[in-house]
C-alpha cells in the first residue's frame, strides 16, 4: 500500500496514477493519514508539506517518534526548495519537486 498525502486533489491524483497500479490510498491531511498509519502501515507514502492543517513537517516528525513508523520510507513531494537539506533522519529518501515533476520521478520510488 501507498500512502499519497497531498491537499491537491488533481496531484494526488496524478501521483496515484504514476504507481504502476500499487494499491494507494489519498489523504487530505496529516491527521487522516496518521490515523490510518495506526491500522495499516504503508510501504511507501509520497508526501506534500504545505498542508492545511498539521503540515508535513509535524507529519514527519510524528512518524519518526515510533519505532515502528520510523522505517517507513518517504519522498516530499513539494513546491518548496530543499536543496542541500538531509532528511533522512527522518525516513525521506526522495524529493521531488511539484514545479518540475514528470511521471518517471514518481515512478521510480513505486
């Protein structure tokens, strides 16, 4: 299972598409997808920070505050510049950047 978190309806949908037919669920917000993370933890979720809500970054940080949400592995999916910046503490192994994104920069994380 793929976890989309993304406000962006039409992105989200989009990243959906891009997932070579993986099961995915689309989430809002970070308060649904953690609660979600609670019953079935994903393989992989592709995440927007700029959320209404909670953002990305507090989606971050509470996932890394588990031991067994921690391993999960993440890519920021953002309009955001995040360059030079390592994430990784945090379980993210990928950004891309929402300005520039094409469907291979979804597809090769899926």
């Amino acid at each position: 299972m793929i976890f989309i978190i993304d406000d962006d309806e039409v992105m989200a949908e989009c990243i959906a598409r891009y997932c070579k037919g993986q099961p995915t669920r689309i989430f809002s917000n970070a308060i649904e997808a953690m609660n979600a993370v609670d019953d079935e933890k994903p393989e992989l979720i592709f995440l927007d920070i700029l959320l209404d809500g909670p953002d990305g970054f507090t989606f971050l940080n509470e996932l890394a505050s588990y031991d067994d949400t921690a391993k999960i592995p993440i890519v920021i999916i953002s309009s955001l510049d995040f360059s030079g910046q390592d994430l990784s503490e945090y379980g993210v192994i990928g950004i891309i950047s929402k300005d520039t994104m094409l469907p291979e920069d979804v597809k090769k994380y899926v």
